[in-house]
C-alpha cells in the first residue's frame, strides 16, 4: 500500500500505484456470463494517458470541473484518474437520476466537461430540460453505436492524443471533486471535497478494513457514491487490489460473482443485504431436518468461537458451503448508504461473515463510524475511525443528542451555499442531524434524525421539499411535505415515511376526486420518493416574512394530533 | 412476431404467475411496483424472468425508471 500520508493529491497517489503495481490486475468488467474485461495497472495507463492527453488539447485546465454520468465499469475509473491527473474537479452525477435533475446539477456544477455512456446521452440530449446554461464545452460518450447521432458530442474511444499528457499537481487543500449529496430538486447540495478529505479517510478506512494486491472487491454501489469512490476505486488502487465491475446487475450475476471472481469485499446497501439473508435463510429452512440439526449445530460452534473476534479460518471450515457460495475468500460484506437493522447484521456474522456496519454522509468524507470487530457488535454503529472527533451536542437525559463531527475528512463546504455551510459546519464541527449516544465501551447508537429527512433501504437521502413539485396546482388551499418521523418522533431509521400534509379551502373535504389526483401523481414519482398517506390540518400554515414555510412550527403543531389516527392511507 | 398487445399480455401473465397476484387485477398502464408490492430487486427478478421467457437481453440500462407494465412490454417488443 502507498503511504498515503506522503501524497498531496489523489491523483499523484494513483499515478504511482499506476506503476508501483503494473503487473497487477486492476479491473474485471463483466457482463452477465461473459467476461468482457481484464486490465492491469500498465493497461489502464495506456488507456488513460490518451485521453488526458486529447482533454488538455481541447482545454481542459486545472481547476475546471467534469462531470460523469456512467453505470460502474472501468471507463467510468479510467476517465476520474484522467480529470485528477489534469488537475480537474470530479463531478460524479448519479445515473439513476432523472435527465432533468442531471441536467439541473450539470448547470450547477459548472462542468466544462460531461463523460456519459451513449444510453444515457440519448435521454440527456433528448430532454426538454437540455439546458443551454451549461458550462459544457466537450461531451464525450462511451459505447457509441457506429455511425450514432451523438448531437455534437464526441466518441470517448477515439478522442485520443499522442502526445504525453502534463501531470497537474494539486496541493491537499484544493477541491477534487463535488459530490451532489441529495437535494436534487430547489437546493442542489454540492459538496466540496478536498484531495485531504479522501487522502485521510482513505488512510483510516484501509488501518481496519485493508486492501493489498491479489484480493477483489465487488463494485456494485453506484461510483459516484461515497463509499464505492472510496472502497470501490481509491482504496483498492492505492494498494494494488482488484476491482471486478458487473454491467447486469441482477441478483443471480452478483450472485455468481462472488464464486466466480473469489471476491474478497464487498459494499452493499442494507435492502440487498436483506434480500441475501432471505435467500440463504430459505436456503437452510429448505434442509431436510437432519442437515438441519447438524447446520444449526455447526452455526452454534461457530457463534462460540467468534464472540470475542472473527476467525475467518475457522468459520470457512465449519460452514464450508456457505461460505464456497461466497467464493470462497469474502472477508467482510461492508453495509452503508442507510441504516441496517441489527438482526441482519447479526445473522451473517454468526455464519462467519463479518459485516462492516458503519455510519457516515458524504459531507464527512464517507464514514465517520465502523464496527472494528473487537468484539462485533450488532446494536452499534461502530466506533469512530482514526481521526475522527465525535461529539454528542446537548444530550438528553439518556444521553442522546445531536452527533457532530469534527476531522480532516470534513468537506470544504456546499457549493455555491455559504448560508447552508455556515449552518451545518459551526466552529468546524459538521452537523449531521441525526441523532445518538455513545454507549460505555465507546460504540455510538443511533436513534433517528433531528432532520426532516429520510433515507430509504436502498439508501436514498429524500428531502421532503423535493416531493412537493409533483403535486404542484392540487385543488388544495396549501400542502407540504413531511418525514414522519419529523412530526412525531420516533426513535427508529427504519421504515421511514413521507406524508403529504393538506390544508384543504375552507368547506372542502378530502373527496375521492382529490384523492385519485394524489395517487395519480404520486405514483409518478419513482417509487421510493412516495407518499404513504395524507395529514389533513385546517389552519393556515406558519411562514416566514418571505412566505416560506415554517417547517419546524408546523411540525410542532401537527404533532399535536395523534399519530395513528392523522395518517390517513392513500 | 408477436404483436405489442400480445408482448404486454404475456408480461402481464407472467409477473401475476410469478408474483402470484390475480391475472385479472392487472392492467398494462399500472405502475408495477405499487400494484405487485415489490422493491427494486424483486423487479430485477422479472426481467430475468421475462428476458428468459422472450429469449432476449434487456440491458440495464433500457429499464432505468420504467415502473409500468405497458412501457416494460414496449422495450422488450423493440428487442423481439
């Protein structure tokens, strides 16, 4: 592994790993049965050093922003080392996102630059939302078909120059990338990282969970989201490891992945993780009740032997097909993006399958805490990494407050936001909104959120404003659009729900006309962006001078209603 | 060739079988999620399940943010 703490810059770390671990192999791409790529180090080079070459060219100066919009595969990596090597700032856009909404953070970031694969070029060139405010001056598609009408954009594969590209040094406190944490709708939320933020947590991340040449990690989390840009690309390049990408990811190829590619760790979100403990659990239900008896014996011998710490060894003897049916060689699954209820955490681990629970958002650098495993605890997220300052804001007289942050991986700040920075980092501590306590060994537990907020299974944050355009021009005097858990707290992060509040015109009922009109529009919203049902409230609601909503007053008056009877099913 | 009315009834078919949800409860324009109560890795399921029964691939990328029967049946007529 690279000492890090010697680097200024991601992209001089990885332009040494690049030829520290030349032979090594850096990338598998495949695609459901068919393996479509194998690159070393040495070839992802020669892959890259083209592009960086035509990109300085065309004008791609230090500083300048690009944007990438891809599924994981190695183009995606490739074309990040490439915008770090010329000096750029990374703008990684979720592909799941509407063209609207990525239309509307392209603008917003100001990316000179947009790299895209060609199925997603087409929505994006297509849509009324194109937007001709852009700073965009080269767009550059992967996977073109020949002879494709790429409306003005270029064909990633041939924009190659020959001559070496100049490497841009850049010191640790300059931005390397603007991650869009959420907030896609009024208030796009950039966060500003710096090359110290990933240096550092990267530094802290692999002291517990490390990665070395040989062992393969499945990306399967979206790159442009915190923990696989982490885990997913930085951390196992730094140290020579294997990234194995699936361009079909249904459950039976990431199934097949883990025996097929050996795979060493890999990250998931806490819905998937739940799928897979289905599966194996109706797996084992299925035994005859002999092998039955015998597996949950074997379990039982193992849950003994590992209470105090993994025993990887061990485990993969006593539960050998098991264990084979992850390949083999899995040393933790790390679970992120939203919280994991403990008893699925609990039940890999008793199979021998460490899970790497943490906490942490994007504006802290990815994860603030995680289960070291000495012992594993299911009911906590884990410790504070290495590094991190951690602090319980006016507890309650459980213990429980708001939990801030204070540490070299904290973001710069919003982009374009100063009012929004200034509120959620005060005195260098970042504000995360949700809260928890510390338990006597040191192991933070969470309790909810302080923000009207939610953060679905598949770890989607959801800001209820960004909701309320779907049902803009309802036949209502006023609505609005609450976690539930706002108004009436709850001290859970599972099963959060989204409600739609009405102040109907004075004599108004909720007919069934009105009713059909929000299901409608609801179920035009992707699934997980969803009302669960409707609150009714015959007051005006509280507003500023400037006729914004007072959230936090309508929240308290709201929660004066009962919770059960309020929420009234869609 | 299949017809598109005949795509979208045998899609229709397909996920009341799998999910076991009455045939007569479906409706092509119906937002599959809601009306068969699944997640998004249960709808992965049934494209695997309809690439298998159409003898085609339907890459990832076609199926990004199609939540209805009707659209669904669209894509997979296009791949036929």
């Amino acid at each position: 592994m690279l000492d890090l703490s010697k680097y200024q810059s991601i992209g001089a770390a990885l332009k040494d790993a690049l030829d520290q671990f030349a032979s090594e192999v850096c990338l598998i791409e495949s695609d459901r049965e068919r393996e479509k790529e194998r690159l070393t180090y040495r070839d992802f080079k020669e892959r890259a050093h083209p592009l960086a070459s035509e990109l300085q060219v065309a004008g791609f100066k230090p500083n300048n922003r690009a944007a990438i919009i891809m599924t994981n595969q190695s183009k995606w990596l490739i074309s990040a080392y490439v915008i770090f090597y010329c000096g750029g700032v990374l703008v990684p856009l979720d592909y799941k996102l509407t063209p609207e909404e990525q239309w509307q953070l392209l603008a917003h970031s100001g990316a000179s630059v947009l790299i895209t694969e060609y199925p997603i070029w087409r929505q994006l060139a297509a849509s009324p939302a194109r937007n001709p405010a852009t700073n965009l001056k080269t767009v550059l598609i992967t996977e073109a078909p020949p002879n494709a009408d790429l409306s003005g954009a270029k064909c990633w594969e041939e924009f190659r120059g020959n001559s070496e590209p100049a490497f841009i040094p850049r010191e640790r406190s300059d931005i390397a990338t603007i991650v869009y944490s959420s907030g896609t709708g009024g208030r796009p939320k950039g966060c500003m990282m710096t090359h110290e933020n990933y240096l550092e947590q990267c530094i802290a991340l692999t002291s517990i969970y490390p990665f070395a040449p040989g062992m393969r990690y499945l990306s399967i989390l979206p790159t442009n989201h915190a923990i696989d840009f982490m885990v997913g690309f930085f951390g196992p390049f730094i140290c020579g490891a294997t990234v194995v990408h699936l361009r079909t990811l249904r459950p039976e190829y990431v199934r097949d992945a883990f025996p097929k590619y050996k795979i060493t760790y890999v990250s998931l979100v806490p819905l998937v993780l739940k799928n897979l403990q289905k599966g194996l659990q109706s797996r084992f239900n299925a035994l005859p009740p002999g092998k039955r008896k015998i597996f949950n014996a074997l379990v039982s011998i193992n849950k003994a032997f590992i209470k105090r710490r993994p025993r990887l060894g061990l485990s993969r003897r006593l539960l050998k097909q098991v264990h084979q049916g992850f390949g083999g060689e899995l040393r933790a699954i790390i679970v992120g993006g939203a919280f994991t209820e403990p008893q699925a955490l609990q039940f890999f681990y008793d199979l021998g399958i460490p899970v790497a629970n943490g906490y942490g958002l994007t504006e802290a650098g990815t994860a603030i805490t995680v289960n070291d495993l000495k012992p594993f605890r299911a009911d906590t997220v884990g410790k504070p990494l290495p590094g991190m300052q951690v602090r319980i804001l006016n507890p309650d007289a459980e213990g429980i407050g708001e939990v801030s942050v204070r540490s070299k991986t904290v973001m710069s700040g919003y982009l374009n936001e100063p009012e929004l920075t200034a509120e959620t980092i005060i005195d260098s501590w970042l504000m995360t909104g949700d809260l928890g306590r510390f338990d006597s060994r040191g192991h933070l537990q969470l309790f909810g959120r302080k923000k009207n907020m939610i953060v679905t299974e598949e770890g989607k944050n959801i800001y209820p404003e960004d909701i309320e355009t779907a049902f803009e021009s309802l036949p209502v005097k006023e609505f609005c659009v609450f976690a539930a858990n706002y108004i009436w707290p709850k001290r859970s992060m599972v099963g959060e729900q989204l409600l739609l509040v009405l102040h109907l015109e004075q004599g108004e009922t909720l007919t069934d006309d009105l009713r059909r009109d929000i299901s409608s529009r609801n179920s035009r919203l992707l699934n997980y962006k969803r009302v669960h049902g409707t609150v009714l409230f015959n007051e005006d609601f509280p507003r500023t001078a400037s006729l914004k909503i007072k959230r936090n007053i309508l929240a308290e008056r709201l929660a004066q209603q009962d919770r059960a009877s309020a929420i009234l099913p869609l | 060739m299949r017809t598109i009315d005949q795509t979208t009834q045998e899609v229709l078919s397909l996920a009341s079988k799998y999910f076991q949800v009455p045939a007569d409860s479906l409706a092509p324009d119906d937002d599959f999620f809601k009306k068969l109560g699944i997640d998004s890795l249960q709808a992965l399921e049934l494209l695997s399940r309809l690439e298998n029964h159409f003898g085609i691939e339907l890459p990832d990328y076609e199926v990004q943010g199609v939540s209805d029967f009707r659209t669904l049946a669209s894509r997979i007529q296009s791949r036929l």
